[in-house]
C-alpha cells in the first residue's frame, strides 16, 4: 500500500512541478516580453532551491572523491530548454556517477521532511489521514497555518520541492545500475532466498516510503496556493497586455 501512494503522490508531484515550471516561466515572458530577462526573473524565486540541488551535487562529489568545478547558479536558455543552475563534475564510474545524480533529490527531501515535522507537524496529519480522521486533518491543516513563520517554511518547500528532482543529466547513470540491481534482485529470488529478504527489509522500506508519500503529499499541498498565484498572475497578465502564451 505504501508503494501504491508513492507512486500516486510521486507522479501527481511530477506533473504539478511541471506546470509550476511551465507557467511561471511563461507569466514571467508575459511580464517582460524578453526571453533572456523572464528566465531570470523565473529562476528568482527558485533560487533557494537552485542552490541547494547544485550544493548537494557538489558535496556528494566531494565526499565521493569525485572533482567538482566551479558552481554556476545562473539561468541560462540551453535551446528550447531552461538550465537553472550546473556543477562540472568529474567523469567517473556509474555508481558513483549515480549517487552525485541523486544527491538533490535525497537532500531536498530531508528538507522538506524536517520542515514537514518539526514545523508542520506532518507526522499527526498523516496518522489522521491514514485512519480516514478527517476532522483531525482539518484540524492538523489549520494547525499548520497557524504555525510561525508559517509561509516563510511554505516558500521553502516550495523553492526546494520544485528543484530537487534529478533533471536528465542527472539521470544518465542511473539505467546501468538499475538494471545491475534489477539482475542482483532476480538472483536472489531464484537463489530462494527472496522471501526471507523481504521479510528483512519490508519494516525499513515501509518507513522509508512513508517518508517519501508525506515528502511527496506535503510538497503537493504547499504547492497549491503557490499555484493559484501563478495561473491569476499569468491570467492578469493576458487581459492586461492582450497576448497568451502557446505551451
């Protein structure tokens, strides 16, 4: 059940940082009617996030003993695509060339997660969502906007959750080591010893999911009024200046 809520919220969080993307960049072209100009201006309120995925690559490259050059936060139009920020690392090996890949996305999680229960209590809202006590989520809900600097640690998860996600080159290393763990995890299960892992690993990795659906499901809600914001700006924007962006 765990895997079936990561799978729903991790791809419900895909494509809503797609939009996000998607249409703040393109309020930001409506405001400014210059390419160059409405990238950085996108890029602004990610910048924390920014930051912290091209630091996680730098200190996972680092701590792996893999050279880094300088790191650039500076937006840049890459053809049609957007490159918010690049850290030159060293060619090497897939695994580690992997773990770098993935080092944003682990840390931009813990991030969000410590956000979510040291500030939000995320941990009493989703025993109360799992047990279907709805009172109690609204409850937790108002809770939460209630909390200092409540939209302060909102517009971090946001920064940081709508960053954190491996881009494509972070993702080339990964299909060798999938498909490596994929062959390891078969001889296993043909060895006969797959039962006997699972039952080993089953109460870590229910934890360890849980942990990524209230990443996921939290990062989703902040999202949303984040969300309004944009699509009332660009829509302002539209009437305002009488021109509409084509996606």
């Amino acid at each position: 059940m765990p895997l079936l809520w990561l799978a729903v919220t991790l791809a419900l969080l895909l494509l809503v940082e797609r939009w996000i993307h998607r249409h703040l960049q393109g309020a930001m072209l409506l405001l400014t009617g210059e390419a160059q100009i409405a990238v950085l201006l996108y890029a602004l309120p990610l910048l924390p996030g920014i930051v912290l995925h091209e630091l996680s690559h730098t200190l996972a490259a680092v701590l792996l003993g893999v050279r880094v050059g300088r790191m650039s936060i500076r937006p840049q139009l890459a053809g049609q695509r957007v490159q918010l920020g690049f850290v030159p690392v060293e060619k090497t090996d897939v695994v580690r060339a992997s773990l770098i890949g993935l080092a944003p996305l682990l840390v931009g999680s813990a991030v969000i997660l410590a956000i979510g229960y040291g500030v939000f209590d995320a941990g009493a809202m989703g025993a109360a969502l799992a047990a279907g006590d709805w009172a109690n989520v609204a409850v937790g809900l108002r809770a939460a906007m209630a909390a200092p600097d409540a939209w302060l640690w909102a517009y971090v998860v946001f920064a940081v959750g709508n960053t954190m996600l491996p881009s494509r080159a972070d993702r080339q290393a990964w299909a060798p080591v999938l498909i490596f763990l994929f062959l390891v995890g078969v001889g296993i299960w043909l060895a006969g010893l797959g039962p006997a892992v699972v039952r080993g690993v089953a109460d870590p990795l229910a934890t360890a999911l849980r942990w990524l659906v209230t990443m996921c499901g939290l990062t989703i809600v902040v999202d949303l009024p984040f969300m309004l914001a944009i699509a009332l700006l660009e829509r302002l924007l539209e009437r305002t200046k009488g021109l509409r962006v084509e996606y």
